[in-house]
C-alpha cells in the first residue's frame, strides 16, 4: 500500500537506503562477509565473457553492470538491447555466460533471447525483483533483488537494486579470483544508502528546481561521460516516460556533432559530474551548450563540486557513483510529472510489464 504516499513512484524512491540495507545483509554470512551463492560464482568463474541482456531502465543498469564486472572480475562483458540482440547477434565467445536484468522477470523481449540461448546450452543467471518469474523458472541461476513490490511504471528502486546486487556479485568473484584483497562493497553501499537518505532529505529543494527548469521546456537533455553517461541515459528515459518532455541521454563529447543544433534558448541542459577523469571535459561541453542559450543545471560529486552547481551529492566509491547520482534525477522526474498533472504512477500508453515481443 502507499499509505500517506500520493504516488507509489515516491514511496519507490524513499524506500531505496532501505532496499540497500536489506540487499547487504540478504547477501551476507554468518561472518559478515558479502557472498552469493557458490555455484553461480564457479559458473561465471569458468566463463570467458559475459553477455547482460535487458529492456528500458535494466538495460540501463546492465550498462552501470558492465562497468563493475569488467573493473573487479576482469570479464569481458557486453550489454544487449534484449529487443535487438535476435538481430544483432554478437559473435558468441566461447564460453559465454548470460545476464538476464529484469525487474519483473517477465519481459518477453528478454525471454525469447532466454529461449534461444537455453537452446544453445548457454548457462543463464536471471537478476529479478520476483522469485519464480518466469526468466527466473528458464534460466540456470536466479539473484533476488529484494526490493519489495514496484508498482510504478517507473522504474526505481530496482535500478539501484541491480546495481548493488552486480557490485556484489563482481566483489565475490574479484575476490575469488584473487583480484579484489578485501572487500569494500559491504562498507561502501552502506555508504551509499546514506548518501542517497542525505539526497531524499533534500527533495524540497529538487522540487523546486524542477520548477525552475523544466515546468515549461518541451524538450531538454542530460550529459555526462563514462557512468555518467549511463546514468544519462537512465535520467532520460525516466523524464521522458512519466513528464513526456522529449529528453535525450548524450555522451556529453558527441553533442558537438550533430545535436547541439537542438540547443535553444532555455533548453535545460542538465551535466552529471561523479568523476574526476571526466570532470573538465564535462564542464566544457556544458558550457558550449550554455553559449547557445542553454538552461544549465550541474549534478556533481562532493570534491569535483563547484560552488555554482545545482545539486552535490555525497561523495562514494565513484564505482557506485550511479546509485547516488540516478537519484536526483529520479525526483526531478517525479516532480516534473507532478507539476504537470500527469498520472505519475501510470504514464499513457505504458504497462508495468511488457509481456509481448
Ligand atoms: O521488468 P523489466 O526490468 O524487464 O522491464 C524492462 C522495462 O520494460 C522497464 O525497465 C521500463 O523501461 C520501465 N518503465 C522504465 O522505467
């Protein structure tokens, strides 16, 4: 029930320092120690790539995903479209092992490439907020992610919740590999759940600057680079789909060839900034789009901060960095779609799950 909650869409993102704390102790020993369960790992440890298969806000995740195996299991990994990969199939490698993201386990995009790879032999590990789904039933292994019921179409709290379920996957077989001496990710999404609390603390003031921004704009975008520019891609999607404004995720360095001709006056602009390589060139791009008129809006990283910027958020392991940086982005979403009059938790022409191919 959503209780004194206007919208479940509210009530999602409020209970994700919740979901975090359940997913650490879920997925812990009886000596403290992050663990999943060991025949996933040796599955995943004799493979020679990953291949992550998801839709819409899980694709997005297996983006953040890619990043956190590939940095702490070296694994080779891809992520697919679910909807293309039929199509653009990949040279299979020769050990593959399979990655399905899906909150509801249920997405028959995903299921129909579960179907082919089940076929070929392939094993198969499903990540899902619901036990006994059915990618959960036809594939080999199964992570719960534990979030409790989504009702919104929206997706929230199971992004953050696959993120930390493949931090903590990664983490175990980093270590298991000898790669990874000892674990961090039990501290650092602790620290994680806090920073995003701190945020949900503050949510008056995105309020407000989703008035300031983009009560009136008919299109606008967010930029970054690296895991910034995943999250972008999720921050677009999740503006798009409940406000209905036309908002583009872009790598922030390939505005300037082609789409910093849609750059008006106003157009709100909006830079993720968690990452230190990137920072400089980020705020650069930002800038070049200010010089054409652009409403811009920074969300940076403690320490990468600048005193003009928008939001700050709390400063974490940057490998987590999307965790805490999506949320913003999460309530300049629901704010928007608010203030607009729209039906938050039922955006036109969407179903929670997407049952057909
Ligand atoms: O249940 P799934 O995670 O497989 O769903 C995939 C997408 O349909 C879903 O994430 C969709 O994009 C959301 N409405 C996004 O908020």
């Amino acid at each position: 029930e959503k209780g004194t909650y206007p919208y479940y869409m509210l009530k999602e993102i409020d209970e994700q320092p919740a979901v975090m704390r359940k997913l650490l102790l879920k997925y812990q020993d009886e000596n403290n120690n992050l663990t999943v369960d060991q025949a996933i790992v040796d599955a995943m440890l004799e493979s020679d790539r990953v291949y992550i298969i998801a839709a819409g806000t899980s694709y997005n995740g297996g983006l953040v995903g890619k990043e956190l195996i590939e940095k702490m299991t070296h694994i080779p990994t891809e992520v697919h479209v679910s909807s293309e990969f039929g199509y653009n199939t990949p040279i299979l490698s020769e050990k593959p092992f399979f990655i399905f993201l899906s909150q509801s386990g249920e997405t028959a995009d995903s299921r129909q490439v579960l179907v082919k790879t089940n076929a070929l032999g392939h094993p198969s590990l499903t990540v899902t907020n619901v036990a006994g789904s059915t990618l959960s039933r036809e594939s080999n292994f199964t992570l719960l992610l534990n979030a409790g019921p989504e009702i919104a179409v929206a997706s929230t709290k199971a992004y953050t919740a696959q993120i930390a379920v493949l931090a903590i996957l990664s983490e175990v077989i980093g270590i298991e590999k000898g790669l990874i001496n000892k674990g961090t990710m039990l501290h650092d999404i602790g620290i994680a759940a806090n920073a995003i609390q701190a945020i949900i603390d503050d949510k008056e003031k995105i309020e407000s600057l989703a008035s300031d921004y983009l009560s009136t704009s008919r299109n606008a975008f967010y930029i970054g680079r690296g895991m910034d520019y995943h999250v972008a891609l999720e921050a677009a999607l999740k503006l798009k789909e409940i406000s209905y404004i036309q908002t583009e995720g872009f790598a922030a360095g390939e505005l300037k060839h082609g789409t910093i001709a849609l750059i008006e006056e106003d157009t709100p602009v909006i830079a993720l900034v968690t990452e230190k390589r990137v920072a400089g060139h980020t705020r650069g791009n930002l800038q070049e789009t200010k010089a054409r008129g652009a409403h811009a809006m920074v969300i940076s990283m403690e320490g990468l901060d600048r005193p003009e910027d928008q939001i700050v958020i709390p400063h974490v392991n940057p490998l987590l960095s999307a965790l805490v940086s999506v949320i913003p982005t999460q309530l300049l979403a629901y704010y928007c779609s608010l203030h607009r009059g729209n039906d938050v938790d039922k955006p036109r022409n969407l179903a929670k799950s997407v049952t057909v191919e």
